[in-house]
C-alpha cells in the first residue's frame, strides 16, 4: 500500500461543515459494531490532529457523548450527519467518516473489521 499522504476533503450532507484531511490515497479504513458506529454507518479513518483541519462549520456542529464521556461526537445540526470525531481510542487525533469524504483521491478503501460490541478487549489492536 502507498502510505503516502494527500489531502482529502470531506463533510456533512448539506454542506455546512467542511473539512480536510491528510491520509493515503488508499484509504485504511476501520469498520466497527459497536452500538453507534453499527446504526450510523460511520466507517473509520483515524488521523492525527495535525493532518485534520476544520475548513467551515465549527458553529454549526454540536456534540454527544455517551458512556465514558470521553469521545467527542461533532454532528452538523443542520443535516444531522457526523463527518468526524474525537475517538475515545485516540483522544489525540480525529475518525474521519471515509463515507463523507469527497472521492476525488480516493484510489481505495481497505476495510478492517473492529469488534467495538467488546471495546475493552479488542482496543488494543487499533492503537
């Protein structure tokens, strides 16, 4: 796989929130089953905070948390689409939903497989 970065751009449904995102043009992507990521579809691309930049919209995001508080779900209050998150695995770094990025870099999307219903047990292969 060509780990070499690009820039990705992504957002919500009707647009309020952009964003960009600096990651291979072959997408690692995580699919997780735990109860939120299972009902929302979010496919999982984790970055850095550094290769994350916030293009518009900040107003227009609120947040939820559940469980341990500790992530930060941004969802567009408008759409109601959430683009991105801070993980509770990586409170240093953003999930990027690969299903709200724009294709034009995309050249694939390898997906694994995260057993998210047995978070505690199962974290540290995505670490």
């Amino acid at each position: 796989m060509n780990n070499e970065l690009t820039t990705h751009h992504g957002g919500c449904h009707c647009g309020a929130v952009r964003f960009s995102v600096r990651a291979p043009a072959v997408i690692p992507a995580t699919r997780c089953n735990c109860s939120i990521c299972s009902m929302t579809g979010f496919l999982h691309l984790i970055v850095e905070k550094d290769d994350f930049t916030l293009e518009q919209g900040g107003d227009d995001l609120t947040t939820y948390r559940f469980n341990t508080g500790t992530a930060q779900h941004y969802f567009c209050q408008h759409c109601g689409i959430k683009s991105f998150y801070v993980p509770r695995s990586h409170p240093d770094g953003y999930s990027v939903n690969v299903n709200c990025l724009d294709r034009d870099h995309i050249q694939d999307i390898r997906i694994k497989d995260f057993d998210g219903q047995n978070w505690e047990a199962s974290v540290h292969t995505i670490r």
